[in-house]
C-alpha cells in the first residue's frame, strides 16, 4: 500500500464568500456573548460579540476613507493589542489585503517588505519599528476613531481571490510574502475538530500575542467562527503567571508553543485546573519529555498539529482520534497528504516528504510575485513541504526533520530531533540542538550545542549518549552556549551552529 491518506473532500466553500463575514458570522444572533477576553493580572478587558463586529466593520469604513481600497496591500506594523486582530478583519471585510508582521522585525527588514509588497498604507503601533517612508501611516489614534463609524457592506465575492499575505522564513533565509485566499478560513473547519475538539461553549486561551498569526488563527477566528469565547493574556503576563489565569478564568483549552508549555513547568507545583480538557501545541515538535510532564502535573493530554504557513496545520491528533506520542497525528478529515518520493507516493513505512494535494482549500494561492519559486514547491498535483516523514497504516506520521537538517553519520541518516530528544532528558541540560559538520573533506560529524546553567563536563555527556543512543548517533562534541540561536518566531536555527563550531575551530 502507498503511504497516501484521504478520507473524502471537504464541505464546498460558498460563493460568494467573505473571510472576516464568516469569522464573525455569530454576531448577529450572539451580540451578548463575550467574543474576547483580554486577561490582565488584576483586571479583564471583555469584548462582546456585537462590539466586536461593530469596531471592525466600523474600521473597516474608516480604511477606505482614507483611501485604501479593495485589492490594495495594508502593512500591518501593530503592538500586542487587540488592535491587530479588528484591523486585520476590517481590511478583509472590504477586500483590502493585510500584511501582519512580527513587531520584533528591525526598520531594515520593514524596509525589504516595503519594497516589494508596495503598500498603499501602513497601520503603526507606538514604539514600532518602521523606516522613514513616503507611504501613507496610519496611528492607532487613527484606528480608534474608526470604530465608531457606520458599518461598511461585506466584499462578497469569488472565495478564490486573494484575501491576505504572510511572511514566512525560506530556506534560503530569504522571507517569502505568501498570498492566501478567503476560502483559506473556510478550509480551517477541517481543524475545529481535527485539532482542536472546539465548540461554542468554550473558553479557548491562547498564550500567544495578538500579532502572531498561530495567535490569529488559532487563538482568535477558529474560536470566533465556531461561537466560542477567546482568552488572550495581557502583554504583561508571564509564562509562569499563566496557570492562574486559566483557573480563574475556566480555560477549557489552552494553546500554546512548546516553549510555553516548558517554562510554565518550570514551576513546582501548578494549581487544579478543573475545567481544563487539554492542551494545543504547534509551531515545533513537543517533547515527549513536555508531554509527559504536563499531562502527569494537570491530568490533561496535549494535541499536537502540524503544518506551515503555506497551508496552516493540517495533521494532528485530536480527542476524537488521539494519536500515538510518537507521531505528528494524521491527515485532518478533508485533506489530502501523501509521503513523496521521486516517483510519487512511497510505500507505508518508507521515509519520503510530507506533502499536500494541491486540492487543498487551505493551500495559499502562491508567493507573491514569484511563479517560478511558487511552481518549484509543486510535485505533478502535490505541494512540497520540505519535512520528512513516514506514514503507516492507520495515517499516522513520523516526523523526521527537515529535509535539510538531516544528519548524515557515517553514511547514516539521523533526525536531529532523535539525538535531541535523548540529550534534552539529561538533568544538567535546559534545551539542546545537534547538526553534523564536515569537520575534514567527506567527514561529517554530528555536534550537539546546549544551554544549561553550567558547563556539563564532556565525559558525562558522552557516556549519557552512549547509553541511550545507537553509536552513530551520538554526538562527537558538546558545546555549551549561554543560549540556542532562535529565529523571531523562537524556533531553534541549525543552520546556525555550524559557524559557531567553525568560529572555534575553524571550517574544514
């Protein structure tokens, strides 16, 4: 049998269609319900639904009065405020495309932006990096006025037709603008149940910021297009503050990175969680360390999902199918994904790329103004991830890394997520990476790079890997660091550690 998973088409997208109409598609029959909780240590700011759709639709006006109109590119320079959020629906609402960016991007790298999105405006939060520029700025002074401007109509159209753009990191290290459609909402059903296990009568807090766009997707629309109630800590919440808040406040579902989920363990003990059915995780592999940890301190499992910013998540385990710990999960009903080799489909329990059908509805329309790197991700009818994987019969799949962070030892493979694993079970260590390095022509060696409080003498470590991983697996060096070279979104950078060995010792 070929590794290739389908359980049927999703639900057709309606025509015409809106993605910020669909998101807030419960506001006229649940004006009341709080939409949005806003958690502050020692106060909450509420937004209900009809408030909610009121403000957007209201800035959504006040765009296009100030001369912004459907089609044109709105670059969205925001704060961790629920500013982001009603900006970023308003644009949609009347056909303009956002941009949501990190804050944490320099003016420099706002500049590259600038260059080839060519925005008709720009939305700037105080303290905000952004170059000087000729571009039309609009403050969050302006953004407020808008809110109470009269409604601006729905942009009903094609679901097919450019609806807004992401940044997300190419291999290359060269950001790629990614161009997705309306329908790109639509195709998100697939994860309410596939992932999340959400209805209306939940309270879903996400840890992240409202400028993320897992915080957008995840922690925002997917709760407000099923009915549900969003949670979302103030800026000044820590990760050890967190717990307390999801107990005041009944949190049914928590979301957050697997970093989120570390550092909050971190703590001796957490308080009961009464109310809490489970934990979301994205963004990078979850240990089974984290996992287990978290479900043995809470009693709670933790649901992971895989995917990118080309198609969103779109494997996971979920309540309805909880996967084995060993596993990413499998296809979400409605997707077509596949395991690739050079010829299509590899067998079950064979190692190819983890792919998607170009079917998909969550699939983006391209990278803007790049169809030759846009047609390069393609396979004949499947998008190219780029992860390696094996998938067995039930679905399920095995994440093996990217497809250029495997390691080669000796004429083996390795997944640096394998070695990674073992060595972030060693008590003197707080997060490790490995790569292997071509420490001599046609010699490459697997090195491991930690963070830890203190130096961990190489000895013990070695003879640790020794005893938990096959010979060609461990590494031949260790070295300490005060911390891990993480790109914006905090994901650890491999490509990294090699100029940090060669600083020390040198390239081959």
């Amino acid at each position: 049998m070929l590794s290739e998973f389908y359980q049927g088409p999703p639900a057709p997208c309606p025509t015409p269609f809106n993605m910020a109409a669909h998101v807030l598609g419960r506001a006229s029959h649940d004006s009341d319900k709080i939409a949005l909780s806003v958690l502050g240590l020692s106060d909450v700011e509420h937004w209900r639904y009809g408030a909610l759709e009121a403000a957007v639709r209201g800035t959504a006006t006040g765009l296009l009065h100030a001369g912004i109109g459907p089609g044109d590119r709105l670059l969205m320079r925001l704060g961790n405020t629920v500013d982001f959020p009603i900006a970023y629906l308003a644009a949609i609402a009347v056909g303009i495309l956002p941009v949501p960016t990190s804050s944490q991007l320099t003016a420099g790298e706002v500049q590259k932006m600038i260059d080839t999105l060519e925005p008709a405006a720009i939305l700037l939060g105080v303290g905000i990096a952004c170059p000087d520029t000729d571009v039309p700025v609009l403050d969050e002074a302006a953004l407020h006025a808008m809110r109470g401007l009269p409604p601006a109509e729905w942009d009903m159209g094609d679901p097919n037709r450019p609806g807004y753009i992401i940044y997300t990191s190419g291999t290359s290290g060269k950001p790629r603008a990614v161009v997705h459609a309306h329908r790109a909402i639509w195709a998100r059903q697939m994860m309410l149940q596939g992932w999340y296990g959400l209805g209306s009568e939940d309270r879903l807090c996400h840890a992240g910021a409202f400028n993320w766009t897992y915080t957008l997707g995840t922690g925002l629309m997917d709760p407000w297009t099923a009915g549900a109630t969003a949670l979302i800590p103030d800026i000044a919440v820590s990760a050890d503050q967190l717990p307390r808040l999801l107990q005041e406040h009944d949190a049914t579902i928590f979301a957050a990175a697997p970093g989120v989920y570390r550092k909050i363990l971190n703590q001796t003990d957490l308080p009961a969680l009464p109310k809490l059915r489970h934990g979301l995780s994205a963004g990078e592999k979850l240990s089974d360390t984290v996992r287990t940890a978290w479900t043995t301190q809470t009693g709670t499992p933790i649901f992971e999902a895989y995917g990118m910013s080309e198609c969103s998540t779109f494997v996971s385990g979920c309540p309805d199918h909880p996967v084995p710990v060993d596993t990413l999960g499998r296809p979400q009903i409605g997707r077509r994904v596949a395991i690739l080799g050079p010829d299509g489909p590899v067998g079950l329990g064979e190692e190819g790329t983890i792919a998607v059908h170009r079917s998909d509805p969550g699939l983006m329309l391209g990278y803007m103004g790049a169809p030759e790197e846009t047609a390069a991700k393609y396979q004949g009818d499947w998008f190219i991830t780029g992860d390696q994987g094996v998938m067995d019969e039930a679905g399920h799949i095995t994440y093996l890394g990217r497809d250029d962070d495997m390691m080669n030892a000796g004429g083996f493979r390795v997944s640096p997520l394998e070695v990674e694993a073992v060595l972030n079970t060693h008590p003197g260590i707080t997060q490790c990476a490995v790569t292997d390095i071509e420490v001599k022509a046609d010699a490459r060696l697997i090195m491991a790079f930690y963070s830890a409080p203190a130096p961990v003498p190489e000895a013990e470590l070695t003879r640790f890997a020794e005893n938990n991983l096959a010979r060609y697996k461990c590494p031949r060096g260790f070295f300490h660091l005060e911390s891990l070279p993480t790109g914006a979104n905090g994901k650890i950078l491999r490509r990294a550690l090699r100029p940090i060995y060669e600083d020390q010792h040198g390239s081959a």
